[in-house]
C-alpha cells in the first residue's frame, strides 16, 4: 500500500510539473522559432544507460538481450522501473508511468543515455506531459526511431541534441551489425560523414541547416504542438515511413505544405519508404515528393538508408548540418565535434541482415 501511494504521489507531481514555465527557442519576428541545440556528452566505458519504453510494449527477452548487448559495449544498463508493465493490449504502461520513466531517466544524474526499447504508437499521449525545462537543464543522448520522432521533435525544442537510431527491438538481434555498431560508435564520439551514390530523383544543390523530421505520420499530427520542431527556421528535413499508402504520405507531405514547413527548409532528405503502396503511377515515392518539393529551388537527397528497413544508420537530430547533393553523388555532414568517419552507404547496403528482415515482417520491430 505504501509503494502504491509513493507512485501515485510521484505520478501527480510528475502531471503537476507540467505548469513550470517552459525553455522554448526564441521566436523570430515572423513567428518563427532559432533551433540552438547543444550536444550532449559523449559516453566512456563504465556510463550508465537506461532502457525506457515510451510507446508500445516490448517483451523483456528484447530488453535483456539489450542490457546484455550495452554491458559488452562496456556500458552499464539500468531497466526504466515501469518497463514490462503492458496497458491496453499494446501501450507500454499508463501515460503517468511512461512519462515518469521518461523524466526519471532525464532528471537521475548517474544516466548518461538513454535507449528507446521500440516505437509503435503512443507518443503523442505524453507531449503535453513532458516539461522542455526538464529536458533543457540535463542535456543526454535520447536514441530511437519510428514513433519516437515526437520525443526527437521535443529535444530539439527543449535544445537537445538527440539520435534516429536503432533500439532494443533490433539491437537484442546481437548488435554486431553496421546499424548497431555506427550508433554505439556515434554515442561514444565517431561521427559518421555518409557518401551516398547517386539517385535518379535527386535535386542538385548545396545546403546547411537543422536537422529535424523522422517518421513522417509521426511527427506531421505534432504540428503546432511543443514537440513540433518544425516551426523552427532554416530546416533540414528528413523524412521516412513504412507501410502507407502513396496518398497519405502525399497528404502528409501536403499538411507541412500547407503550414509553411518546406518554405522554411533549406534542403530535404528522404530516407526508406519501407512496404509502402504504389497506387499512382509516378516512378517511386521519391517521384512524387520530387515534383512538390521542385518549385522551392531546395536539394533534396533521396535514399538515405535510415528508416524502419535492414538498414537505419544513425542521424543526430537537432544538429546543424550540410548537404552536398550532385549528379555523381551526395554527402551528409554533421557539424559537430568529434572524430569525423567516412561512411560509403552502398558498401553498408551491401550487407543486410536477414534476421533483423525476418522479425521486422513478422511486426517485431516498428
């Protein structure tokens, strides 16, 4: 009883915490908002990283087999406390309970990181709930993908640096593959320049900017929201998806139209367009957004293997960055500090991972 009402009280205060007054980047005089995200610190030997769940249940062999993964890495997991609980059929806990594990591991000081167990859906429940004061004043690595895109938009609002990466759902697959081993490496320091090959609808040009963005039905409903980062000025955009058909993802791309997303990019990436329909009768998805994207005279590199295919290399959302796109070829530079990696894409591409393609068709890893 007594353990039921410390977790009721800490659930209020965690709810009531939501009227302190936010950190926000400051406006421009036309509405717009600065994105100044810093970097977090890099991870050494002995750090300790946590495993939260903010979306969907995942099964605790998954968690494990992780936990397992980060102490060979020389790291030192912590299991959120509410992780394993399951609510409704599929949510990984209540709302209050996935919100206190998300402040519990921003606000413990001994956590240096923080690993997302899976997406899925449910994200959205808590961005009202999650105050960017927390957020701001214990700046650490947040890494995920898929649904995780609205806690990525809120840490760039709040001013944090944060990883489009791999989580547990792939990661308990051994963790020796280039998606697993390039977000490890990125966390501790080695910062990835990616050298892409050409693709047939790419749009030349040169361009710097902030990168924001994700899973495109993720972040596009957070329009306007406090996890919406793209209000911000000067955007890179990326965009992924898995398992929509070409009219909603036209719709989607339309809906940021509409609100002034793309005049404020300066440039825009696609990553995977994983099992997704092909209705219409443009070339690709790529095609499609192509001939949107064309009358704003911005690049747009197309295929970066990020997204929910065998390959997600890692992407530090809220980082200034610089595109590079020509006719041979395109570039994707983070510019930040660290010991700077070439990475060719293709050669990454040439080596999948047919058990992490098993489970993901099986719907294990979203």
């Amino acid at each position: 009883m007594r353990k039921t009402l410390l977790l009721l009280t800490f659930a209020t205060l965690v709810f009531a915490s939501c009227g302190k007054e936010e950190v926000r980047p400051e406006p421009t005089p036309d509405g717009n908002l600065v994105l100044s995200c810093v970097k977090p610190a890099y991870l050494s030997a002995g750090d300790t990283v946590a495993l939260i769940s903010p979306a969907y249940y995942t099964p605790m062999e998954n968690v494990e087999a992780t936990a397992n993964l980060l102490r060979s890495w020389g790291l030192v997991p912590v299991i959120g406390p509410n992780v394993g609980k399951i609510v409704d059929g599929k949510y990984a806990g209540t709302v209050a309970e996935r919100v206190s594990d998300i402040l519990w591991a921003f606000n413990e000081p001994t956590i240096k990181a923080i690993i997302c167990n899976r997406g899925g859906y449910g994200t959205i429940h808590l961005i009202d709930h999650i105050p960017l004061a927390e957020l701001a004043a214990s700046p650490k690595w947040l890494v995920g993908f898929s649904d995780i895109s609205t806690l990525h938009g809120l840490l760039s609002r709040a001013g944090v640096m944060s990883v489009h990466g791999t989580m547990s759902s792939f990661l308990a697959n051994g963790g020796t593959d280039e998606t697993s081993t390039m977000m490890r490496d990125l966390l501790m320091g080695i910062v990835p320049c990616y050298h892409l090959p050409a693709h047939a609808q790419n749009i030349p040009g040169v361009a710097s900017g902030v990168l924001v963005g994700g899973n495109l039905c993720t972040f596009t409903p957070n329009l306007g929201s406090q996890a919406d980062a793209t209000m911000g000025q000067d955007l890179i955009l990326f965009v992924e998806e898995v398992g929509e058909s070409m009219h909603n993802i036209d719709r989607q791309m339309r809906i940021l139209q509409m609100n002034g997303v793309l005049d404020r990019c300066k440039g825009i990436i696609l990553g995977e367009f994983e099992d997704c329909g092909s209705e219409f009768t443009y070339e690709n998805i790529e095609e499609m957004i192509r001939l949107l994207v064309e009358p704003y005279g911005i690049p747009m590199l197309c295929g970066f293997p990020a997204g929910h295919g065998d390959v997600n290399l890692p992407l530090v959302m809220g980082a200034p960055v610089t595109i590079d796109v020509r006719n041979d070829g395109a570039t994707l530079m983070f510019n930040i500090d660290g010991e700077q990696r070439d990475v060719t894409t293709s050669a990454v591409i040439a080596t999948p991972t047919p058990l992490a393609d098993r489970m993901r068709r099986a719907g294990k890893i979203l």
